[in-house]
C-alpha cells in the first residue's frame, strides 16, 4: 500500500539513503564516479534535517511502511520568468520508479505549493538525466538552461516548468 504524507525528522535516515542510493543508480557515466562513491548517507542526514527544520516542503512516499521515494520543494530560490515555486529535489529507489509513485509526490508537492499561494513551479535538471522525461510527460516545458559543476565535471542542466500547478492537481 502506497502511503505519501509530510516527512518528520524520524525520517531523515530513510530519506538520505534513497538520497544517496538513487544517485548511484541514476548518475553513474552522467556525474563522476569518484563523486558518487564519496556521497554519505551522514552527510545528507543533517542536510536533510536541516530542511525539514527550515519549513521546506518534504514529503516521502512510503510503500508497504519503507521509505522508497522523496520530495522537496517550496519557494523559487533561482528567478525564472512567471515561476515562483520550485521541486528542489524527488528521489526514488530504482525498484519503485515506473509505479506512479513519482507522479503521487509531484501531485502531492503542488498542491502544498498551492496552499502557499504559489502558482507555478520549476525545476533544475541534468540534461542527461532520463527524468527530464518523466517532467515533460507530466506536463513540463523546457525553459533555460545552464552549465554547472559535480565533482569536477562541467554538465549541462535544464530547467523544466508547470506554468500553472492547478494542472498537476486536477487528476489527483
């Protein structure tokens, strides 16, 4: 049974090994090798304690009572154009995507983000990170992009957006 509700600090652990695992099963060939194996499930602990803290937006997918998927968002930090909310991060385990568990936790963050008074949201993403598709079939546009840096490598990243939130939500 698929349960999607507000993280708690109890769940920092569980967060920040779908953290960490999810990026070793999705960036390798993309970002650094050496990167990927230095991630700490630690590191990412206080990380993501601090965000729930701050009053970001966390939510996590639970199946069968395992954290198998997260997300985050809130407030644009990064201006682009009519955007004011931003998916900061979703994660799933390699054995849960392809099982609308993402789909729940977009549907779930926008209408958080409506509750807020935003309208819109974007999100930063590696160009060749195969989600890029999963944003465009739930509705996204690409807008801009940019060049940043991993671990010592320059890679491209897009930024995709929802004009208009009320439109993940509607399905819901």
């Amino acid at each position: 049974m698929l349960t999607i509700r507000s993280a708690t600090p109890d769940d920092v652990e569980q967060i920040a090994h779908v953290h960490v695992d999810s990026w070793r099963t999705t960036y390798p060939g993309i970002v650094p090798g050496e990167y990927l194996a230095a991630l700490s499930i630690p590191d990412r602990v206080t990380a993501w304690r601090e965000g729930i803290a701050s009053g970001i937006a966390v939510h996590v997918a639970q199946l069968n009572g395992e954290i198998v998927g997260f997300i985050s968002g809130g407030p644009i930090r990064e201006p682009i154009g009519i955007y004011d909310g931003e998916l900061y991060a979703v994660y799933l385990l390699q054995q849960a995507q392809g099982q609308g568990i993402g789909r729940a936790l977009l549907q779930g963050l926008a209408g958080w983000l409506l509750g807020q008074g935003l309208k819109s949201m974007a999100v930063w993403v590696l160009e060749q990170n195969p989600a890029k598709n999963f944003y465009m079939r739930t509705g996204a546009e690409r807008l801009v992009s940019k060049n940043i840096e991993i671990g010592g490598a320059i890679l491209s990243e897009a930024a995709y957006g929802w004009p208009d939130l009320r439109s993940l939500v509607k399905d819901s």
